[in-house]
C-alpha cells in the first residue's frame, strides 16, 4: 500500500466500487427495461396472476408437447399409487394393518388419488391449488365409516372483496395471524368465470373459512410470498413461437407441393382484333399481379414468349427438426424434464446419457413429494385420522404415534430389471438395505406383502401335499415352486471346519 492510499485510508475516505452489470448503459437500459423492485405481494397481484393463469391453461391445453409435459409430469410424481406406512415400534402391527386398509378404503371412496393428481395438474399449471374439506354422510357405508370428503378448487375462488389491500392481515383473500401464519380463505361461491356469477354480481360474495378446512399448495419462490405462479411463467411465449413456425414450415411445403410460380415474359405482346387485324402493342392489357388457379395433376401450356417460374422453398426446413427440439427442451426446463421424456423421443440418445439426464429429473420428482407429502398427504391424512380415532375410540397415544407417517411411492425402474434385481440381492446380502425400503420403491407396504407372500407360499404348499397324497405320491415329494433347501451340515463337519480355521498352518491364497 503506498502512502497516499494509506493516508486515505486511515483518514476514512470513501472508497466506491461497483458491478458492471450495475452500470446504466443503453444496452443494459434496453435488456432490463422491465426490471422493477416490487414486493412479491405486488409483483403477483391479482392481474398479474390472472393474466399469468389464463395464458398458462391457453398453452396447456392448445401444444401438445406442454401437454403431454403436464401429463407425463403429474404421472412421475403421484405414480399409480401411494402408500400410507408407519415406523416399526409404538403400533401393534394388527392396528398399522388397519388404518393403512382403512385408509385406502376412504381413498377410494372419495377418488382421493384422482383429486391428488388434479391438484398436482393445477398447482404445476395455475401456479397454486386449492382443496376444502367438508362432511359428506353419503360415502359411508361398510367399508367406510368416516364422513369427511375433499373438493378440490380453481384458485379462481379464492380472492379479497376488492384486488386493492383494505386490510394489514389480509393479502389477496388471504388472512393472517400476527404470526403470518394463515387463519382464514375467502372462497367464493362461484367461479368468476362461470355464467352465474356474471349473471348475478350478490354470487361474487364470498365466505371465509378456516384454515385448518382449507388446503393451499403451492411453490413458495421469494420470501413473504403467499400466492403461486404458473411453473411455466418463463416460457409462455415460446409455444407460440414453435406454433407460428410449424404454420411457416408448413405452408411452405405445401407452396411447394402445389404448381406455383411466376409467368413473366421478356416481349410485350401484339394485340389483334376480332378480324384479325393488327392493333399493335398491347402492354396496358397486361394486369400485373394477376392470380389464377391451375387445376392439379394437368399439364400447362403458356402462350409464345411467355416463362413459367416455379416457386421454391427457401426455408431450411431440413433444421425444424433441430429447432423444435430446442424449444421443447426451453420449456421442459421449467420442470426439470429431459428433452427425450418431453417429447417421449430417445432416438437421439444412447443409454448412458439419457440416465443421466433421467438423474436431475428424479432428484426433482423426489423434492415435490417432499412437499406434496407436507402440504397435502399429510394434511388429508391428519384430518380422516381425527374423524377415524373419534369413530374407533383409538388411545390418544395411539393417535399420536399414527401422525409418524411415511408415504411410499412409486420410483421409476431401471430399464434393465435384471441389474436391479441382482443390485437388490446383494445390498440386501451385505445388509446396506432393507425388504421396507425395496418395497418402498414401488409403493408397497413390506409387511402387508411378506404376509400375503408367507399366505402364498403355505398355501401352495399345502395343496401340493394333498395332491400327492390323493395320487398316492409320497408327502415328502419336493414342491416345484420352492428351491430345494441345502442340507443342514452335521456336527462332523462344524467340527472340522472349526479346526481348519484354527490350524496355522492354513493360509488363504491371495
């Protein structure tokens, strides 16, 4: 440090620095013109998500591949299935076997897995969803004694009288402890958007209800933020980019296809009358820009002097391909998606590198269960175990120790089944995994299954026997369904083997 810097140092001069991407220039003026400092309560105000939701369902539901993203997308993350499960210790195993068959029953009485994956459609889609439970007493009957139902709601719903904040607690039909913890929902009757609420203004009326009554799943992205955003908010525009020139590409091969093109001619041609007398040049006779129509499939015959210029496609058509691909890979992005899944296309990829990519993909699958297990399973499975206890007078320790809840789903196999298999034997030789954990990867309760393949086993066992004996065969004949077990080994030979471990002289060869 010289002594000129040392003295402004130690004499307290300011010293200033700054970002080049801090400077104002009329590039970065141009690129960060819509930059702005807004709140994330301002930033997605109510006409903000409004206009955000509405071009999100137009893309969902006019591509195809942004369809078939969502599709495909909710299918990995709820699976076929999911499985309610508890830890070994503090539950009889009669009563886990219970509530989980109970449990599936209600599940099924409700339609409870189709409503999940609604709300999973709409949350990825809308950016936030919304569920209400309520009493229903019609779904009970002998497999189901608990009276609770679950609606799901367009986010639409939920809303404040008015788009303008009157309230300090209350944000965008939302209302709030000191806490910031949500205490009540205004949901309106009706939908905005449905004929009875345009028809009639006294059914935009709304009712608060509690929290505790209302499920709101969403991906919060900044702090203090307290409504969602479309997943594909960053990539709206790109669908109809991808629309407009697929109609290009498309146009121009059928320009193509067709017998399009230019007549011109180098001569002005002669003009004569109806008795074949000359009237002379005729130049003002010719209308430029004149279309007609050539029927297909004939031949075309063109006066003397005149040329016929097809028209040829310009446009390199030969990288559509290319860039369509490029596209979908922009919006599969926005969920974490391989290029190959989106497009459900693997023709440009060998096996390792679509595993690879196939790695980021589940990491992101397994994150939203995460979420969709505390949000929303959780939440469903605490309120039916609240109606399910009152009905079944379950001990309150029993009650608390059923809230330790595990969720199985479904996982994607490996594409080859007999790696797996192979893996899952020795991790479970060397003891590194467990029969919970390899059920758990396709959703299933270990113990309901060792049960019902323990039932399987004895009972084939049993038919065999008497069978024998009904054909006069010796009891004792193998079962073909069973690998025959090795003997046990005689004292002799324990024996000896201990006293060839002992022996010194007995080295293993390397």
């Amino acid at each position: 440090m010289s002594k000129h810097q040392r003295a402004a140092f130690d004499g307290g001069a300011q010293i200033s620095a700054r970002f080049d991407n801090a400077r104002n220039t009329p590039d970065t003026d141009a690129l960060f013109r819509n930059a702005d400092s807004l709140a994330m309560t301002a930033a997605l105000s109510p006409q903000v998500r409004r206009i955000v939701r509405d071009r999100a369902r137009y893309i969902v539901y006019n591509c195809p591949y942004v369809w078939g993203m969502l599709d495909t997308y909710t299918t990995d993350v709820a699976g076929p299935w999911v499985t309610v499960s508890f830890p070994l210790g503090g539950i009889p195993k009669e009563t886990r076997k219970e509530i989980s068959t109970a449990f599936d029953a209600w599940a099924l009485k409700v339609d409870f897995w189709e409503k999940l994956k609604t709300l999973i459609r709409a949350k990825t889609t809308d950016g936030e969803a919304f569920a209400l439970f309520y009493t229903d007493p019609t779904i009970v009957d002998e497999t189901n004694a608990v009276t609770l139902n679950l609606a799901t709601l367009e986010c639409d719903r939920v809303e404040s009288w008015t788009e303008a904040i009157t309230r300090e607690n209350e944000t965008d039909g939302i209302r709030f402890d000191p806490y910031r913890h949500p205490t009540e929902y205004r949901i309106l009757k009706y939908h905005p958007g449905d004929y009875r609420a345009i028809r009639n203004i006294k059914s935009r009326a709304g009712e608060w209800i509690k929290a505790g009554n209302v499920i709101h799943y969403f991906e919060v992205l900044r702090p203090e933020q307290v409504r969602g955003v479309s997943d594909f908010v960053s990539a709206l525009e790109i669908p109809a980019e991808q629309k407009s020139y697929r109609s290009s590409v498309t146009q121009t091969a059928i320009n193509a296809a067709s017998v399009s093109g230019v007549l011109s001619t180098d001569q002005v041609p002669e003009c004569y009358g109806d008795d074949d007398e000359e009237l002379g040049r005729c130049a003002t006779e010719v209308k430029p820009n004149t279309v007609f129509r050539v029927q297909r499939g004939m031949f075309v015959s063109l006066p003397e002097g005149w040329k016929l210029t097809q028209l040829q496609a310009q446009q390199p058509t030969s990288l559509y391909n290319d860039f369509v691909r490029s596209l979908v890979a922009e919006m599969a992005r926005c969920l974490s998606m391989p290029v190959n899944i989106a497009m459900c296309d693997s023709s440009q990829h060998n096996f390792a590198s679509a595993k690879l990519d196939h790695t980021t993909y589940g990491k992101k699958i397994t994150a939203v269960r995460s979420t969709l297990v505390t949000k929303v399973l959780d939440r469903v499975f605490f309120k039916w175990l609240e109606d399910y206890a009152a009905h079944k007078r379950l001990p309150p320790a029993t009650v608390a120790a059923l809230r330790r809840t595990e969720w199985l789903f479904t996982e994607n196999g490996n594409a080859d089944v007999l790696k797996d298999a192979s893996a899952d034997n020795t991790r479970l030789g060397n003891a590194t995994t467990s029969y919970q954990t390899l059920y758990a990867k396709d959703g299933k309760d270990w113990e309901r299954e060792i049960d019902q393949a323990i039932e399987e086993r004895v009972h084939m066992l049993v038919h065999w026997r008497e069978q024998c004996k009904a054909r006069g065969l010796p009891e004792d004949t193998p079962c073909p369904f069973f690998a025959k077990d090795k003997a046990a080994p005689t004292e002799d030979a324990l024996q000896h083997d201990s006293q060839k471990n002992l022996n010194p002289n007995n080295k293993s060869k390397s």
